[in-house]
C-alpha cells in the first residue's frame, strides 16, 4: 500500500487517464457536494424554525378580543367586545393549576416617547413581571417590572434595547426620566428580546400604571398564559388545546357571544402551533434523509458502474500486464488503489467544496426559515468513507473477476 | 532450453470439444531461431501459448530451460513469464496510456525495478530497436512497424531466456516486415533463443529451422538456409 513505486505507476495511470480520472471524480465529488448542501439546507431550516419560536416562550395562549359578526340571544352583530381585568383574573382563578406565566396587556400603539431633546414613537405595554418570561425577554441593565411597581402603580417603565439607543445614544439611561405623553417614568431596566429589533422597539410598564395614567380604567387590550409543560410534548399538547378551548367557551359565554363566532374571540395557542411545524421540521429532515441517502446509493452504484466500465474497458491491458508478469493480486491492488484514491480524494473535494459553499452562502441567506445551514462535519466525512468502502467493494468485484481471467483469454479481447 | 513432450490440448465449446494439439513432441536449444508455420487453424498459437504460460495443456510434459512447468498457479506463472519469457504480439499490444519507454519498461516494473534503473534499462533497449528519438511518444503516434520495435523492445527489456512472437510481422507490409526480421536476426545472432509463429514461407525462411503443423501434428521439422533480412531493406 505504502510502496512508492506502486503509487508512482497509479498516479501516472490516473494522469495519463485524465478523462476517466475526471469523471469518476465528478460523479463521487457532486454526489458528496449535493448531500452536504441538503443536510446543510435540511438543518438550516431546523435552526430557522426554532429560532423563531426562541422569540416567545413555546407553549403560551393568547386571547384576543374583536368585533362580534352572528347574532346570539338577540344582540346584534357588529358589538365590540372589551376584555377586562375580570376577564384575565377569571382565568386565572379557573386554570391556576395548569399555568406558568401570566399577563394582561394593555397597548398604546406608536406612543410618542421623550428623553431631552431625543423622540421617537414606541409601543407602550403594561404588563405583568411574568411578561418577562413570557416574551423570553433578557433585562441587560437594571431589572424587570416586579410586584410592588404593580401594587403601587409605579411610574416606572423597562425599556427596549432600541429604544435605549436611540433615545441615549450610549448613556445609561437607568434611573433617567422619560416622558410619555407629557407624564414622566423612570427607566429601572432595559432588555433584550430573541424577536429583535422590532420586539426592543417597545416600552414596557406596570398594567396598573399604563390604565391610570393612559385612561384605560380596567380595559385590557389582549392576554397571555404560558401552560406548565409536562414531561411528554403530546401530553402538553393536548392540555393546551383543552385550556385554549375552555378560556375561548368562557369568555364566550360571559361576553354572549355566540360559540360559532370565530371574529369575537381569537385564543391562539403556540405549542398547537409549534407541534405542526415541528413535524413538519421532522418531516422535511426525513425528505432530506431520503434524498440524501438515494444521493449516496446513486453515488455507490455510479462508482461501480464506472469501476465495472474501467475494469472491462482494461481488460487487454490487463491481460498484457499479466504476459509481463503482473501477479493477479497485483492487478487486484492497482485497480483499488485506483479507485479508492480517486473517490476518496473527489469525495473530500466534494465535502470541502459544500462546506464552503454552505460557509460562504449560509449567513447571505436572508430568510426567517433558513438559519445558519450547517453541516457536522463528522457525519459528511463518514458519508465519504462509506462512499469510499462501498467504490471498493463494487470495485473489487470486477477487478477481482478481471484479474482471474487467463491472460490468454484477456489478451484476445478486443 | 525447451522441451515438450506428448502435449495435447482440446478446447470445449458447449457440448463440442475441439481436439487442437494431437501429441506435440519437439526440443528447442538454446540461441535457435525456430518458425512454427501451418494454415489457419492449425493450432500454431495455441502451441506457442502454452509455451508462454498464457495457456495450459490438457496432457504431455513441458521444460523449460531446466524447470518442469506444471501445476502452475496464476502467481507462480506470472513469475516464469516475467523472468524467462517475452512476447510479440500480431497486434502488438502496447499499453495506449503509456509512453514508448514507459511500455518496454513496464516488465521491469513487475521484476521490482527502481525507476531510474528501469529507465535507463529502457532506453538502452529503445536505442536497440532504433527507437530512441522516440521514448516519449505514445503508441498512437508510432507507425506499425515502430511499434512492433517497441514492443520487441519490451520483449527483451526483462532479459528473457525465449522470445515467442505470434505472427510478428503478420500486421505489417513486406518493407516493414523485413525489418522487424532483420532486427529479429540481429537479436539471435547475439544469442537469444527465439520462436515464430508464421504463415508466410519468406518469413519463415528468414529463420534457421521450420517447423510444420498440420491437424494438431508437426508433420515436418527441419533446418533451413537462413535467408537474411539485411538484403531487403
Ligand atoms: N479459446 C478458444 N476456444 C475455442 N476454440 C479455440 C480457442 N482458441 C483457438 N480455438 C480454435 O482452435 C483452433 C486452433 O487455433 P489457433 O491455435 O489460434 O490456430 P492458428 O494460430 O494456427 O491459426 C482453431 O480452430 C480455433 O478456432
Ligand atoms: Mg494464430
């Protein structure tokens, strides 16, 4: 195997063969480069879909109230339905047993915010301490709303990352004095969100706070709920579909709103949600599987094809070899030798050249459902050697029969 | 340097089986140049392929140069090919990838040669054949006669004790054929034993001895008047 001279004669053997050398290479090289590129692909939209639910905790309801569109029990249509306090502390009292975190929102769209001379419009929230891990919000400085900002109707407010830099511009804004609508808060944190920009370009308050000084008295815009995950995803699943269905019936029925009436009452539930895709994530995987591993049968198979192509195709040369005093395993050898330095060095080409592609493609890729597309190295590498073993195997065969035949009988074909 | 003794060999196609060599008895010595002529059919190949190993007999004796050759496995002929025996082929059978020098000193490669012995060990048997000018060409690029001087170089490049050469001259015109034969005299007269297979009386005429096959049976075995090549060319 480590004989110069033997390694002399192949290399002028698969120089001399340019062509031959060139295609068998391609065939292993493209097999190699297509698999990487949709294992890439394949893990990329994994990476890209999880990432999006990283944005929010993964197993939370909302509830959202509208406008009503069916008459029930002789109430119009057309009836806008107002979410209360009552409404949120029902639910609670009602499922406290299944939930995690909880909060009421209550939102001012596009709030005009001041620091000094710097402005900007903001979503203004007020929401409950839970929201913080309800949004997967990280604080970076100061901290989050706690329980007595709530009690008390703090004029306190956490603001976005965002807003943080465009309002102060790089100075430490805690403590300092924004003003809302001409009303003044303190700022005692500032965070980060998965969601990014858009999810930091918010202000963030007491709900008690945001109702008085906003005029909301008791209204609440929408809710959220995070359900307690249980050990097995299908057993929470199934909860949370039972408690998004039972909040949905008991708010229809508070409010008379008839059961079939889908615009009055939206409950949305994420981990629903996230189940979906994520068999759809497993499903795809699957896809990419299958092609992948037809990838490298077709690759297996074109190396055999092509090994029992240049084994027929040599069968005189073969013949003359043996007249010269080749002994048949030395032919045996050479043709292996061959072909496993030819796939083995195209097959690394090949996974080289998809990685790269991957390394130089993956971050230009401007897609939410597509995110960093990589490859374990180690799994294509042992998809090469398999190619590898498997060109020899369907190799040897061949060369193997080819080196058993009389040199007579090699000799005489044409 | 060679001796065969009763040697029988049929072929089996199907149910047929075709009785090619009858009962071969014949000795060669050493530094003889012997023709085997016969029509078309008549088994000469057949016969010179079991004296190159390429071939097995069914039945009869073979020696050569001291050794009994039977019961030879695949590795074990390679062996005796390579160290006792070269080949000319009709058709030459150069490798076609493979340079002029690179093919007369691929046998060197099978004898565990390092290279640049090999090369040089080459070259000195191209230069031989005339060929020098032209190592590094490829078979393609060599006219017929050429090539077979590059294959005859290749016959010799390992040394051999016999040279066997089936129909040397058989794909080549008159002009070219008589100097493939002058260079084949040439290389007997420095001693090296040689046999020929033929169908053509001038070529076998250039030889020293005839020997004729009919029905698988040598019905004729003598010394002729060598008639030399030289004169032609
Ligand atoms: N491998 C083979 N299988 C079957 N028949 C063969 C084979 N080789 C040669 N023959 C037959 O044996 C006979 C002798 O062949 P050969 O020795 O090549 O004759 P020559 O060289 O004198 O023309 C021919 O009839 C030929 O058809
Ligand atoms: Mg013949």
């Amino acid at each position: 195997m480590f004989d110069i001279e033997r390694w002399q004669e192949i290399f002028e053997t698969l120089r001399k063969n340019k062509l031959r050398t060139f295609l068998t290479g391609l065939s292993v090289a493209s097999g190699i480069f297509i698999l990487v590129i949709l294992l890439g692909f394949s893990s990329g939209i994994q990476n890209g879909v999880t990432s999006q639910f990283e944005k929010d905790a993964a197993n939370s309801i909302s509830v959202w109230a509208g406008v009503t569109t069916k008459e029930y029990k002789g109430l119009n249509p057309g009836r806008y339905i107002q979410l209360k306090n009552d409404d949120f502390n029902a639910i609670v009292n009602k499922y406290d047993d299944h939930l995690e975190y909880k909060s009421p929102f209550y939102t001012i769209w596009g709030g005009l915010v001041n620091y000094k001379n710097e402005s900007g419009n903001y979503r203004i929230q007020g929401v409950l301490p839970d929201n913080q891990f309800i949004e997967n919000a990280d604080i970076s400085q100061g901290r989050f709303l706690n329980h007595s900002d709530v009690m008390g109707a703090k004029k306190v407010a956490v603001i976005g990352n965002k807003v943080s830099q465009d309002l102060f511009k790089g100075q430490d804004p805690i403590n300092q004095s924004i003003s809302i609508y001409g009303i003044n808060f303190k700022v005692i944190g500032v965070f980060y969100d998965p969601g990014g920009e858009r999810d930091e370009s918010k202000v963030m308050m007491p709900i008690t706070t945001a109702q008085k000084a906003f005029n909301g008295g008791n209204d609440i815009r929408n809710m959220t709920y995070t359900v307690k995950m249980s050990d097995n995803f299908n057993d929470a699943v199934k909860l949370s579909e039972q408690i998004s269905l039972g909040i949905e019936s008991d708010i229809k029925e508070k409010h008379i709103i008839s059961p079939d009436d889908i615009s009055a009452v939206r409950v949305n539930n994420t981990l629903e949600e996230a189940r979906k895709i994520y068999s759809l994530v497993d499903t795809i995987k699957a896809v990419f599987w299958f092609v992948g591993i037809g990838t490298i049968i077709a690759g297996v198979v074109g190396v055999g094809n092509i090994m029992l192509i240049i084994v027929k195709e040599r069968t005189k040369e073969i013949g003359v070899r043996k007249a010269l005093g080749a002994e048949p395993m030395s032919i045996v050898g050479m043709i292996l030798q061959e072909s496993v330095f030819v796939t083995m060095f195209s097959g690394l080409f090949g996974l080289i050249a998809g990685l790269g592609l991957l390394e130089v493609v993956g971050p230009l890729i401007e897609s939410d459902f597509i995110k960093y597309p990589q490859v374990d190295f180690n799994t294509a590498l042992a998809t090469v050697f398999v190619l590898v073993f498997a060109g020899a195997i369907a190799g040897f065969i061949p060369a193997y029969r080819a080196a058993k035949i009389k040199p007579i009988d090699a000799l005489r074909d044409e | 340097m060679i001796q065969i003794k009763d040697l029988h060999k049929s072929y089996h196609m199907g149910n047929n089986s075709l009785h090619v060599l009858k009962g071969i008895n014949f000795d060669v010595k050493e530094g003889e140049l012997v023709s085997i002529m016969g029509s078309s059919g008549s088994g000469k190949s057949t016969l010179l392929n079991i004296l190159g190993m390429l071939d097995e007999a069914d039945e009869g004796s073979y020696t050569l140069d001291g050794v009994p050759i039977k019961n030879l496995n695949e590795k074990i002929a390679a062996n005796y090919r390579n160290k006792f025996l070269g080949f000319i082929f009709q058709s030459f059978n150069l490798i076609n990838y493979k340079s002029a020098l690179d093919n007369v000193a691929l046998p060197l490669y099978y004898q565990g040669v390092h290279r640049k012995e090999r090369v040089e060990r080459a070259m000195h048997y191209l230069d031989k054949v005339g060929l020098a000018p032209w190592s590094h060409h490829l078979p393609n690029e060599l006219s017929g006669g050429q090539k077979q001087r590059v294959a005859i170089a290749r016959a010799l490049a390992s040394d051999p004790k016999v040279l066997l050469a089936d129909e040397p001259t058989g794909a080549l015109d008159t002009k070219t054929s008589y100097e493939v034969m002058d260079l084949i005299q040439g290389i007997n007269d420095e001693g090296k034993t040689i046999l020929i297979v033929t169908h053509e009386h001038d070529i076998a005429q250039m030889t020293r001895r005839i020997v004729n096959l009919k029905d698988g049976l040598i019905i004729d075995d003598s010394v002729v008047e060598q008639v030399r090549a030289s004169q032609y060319v």
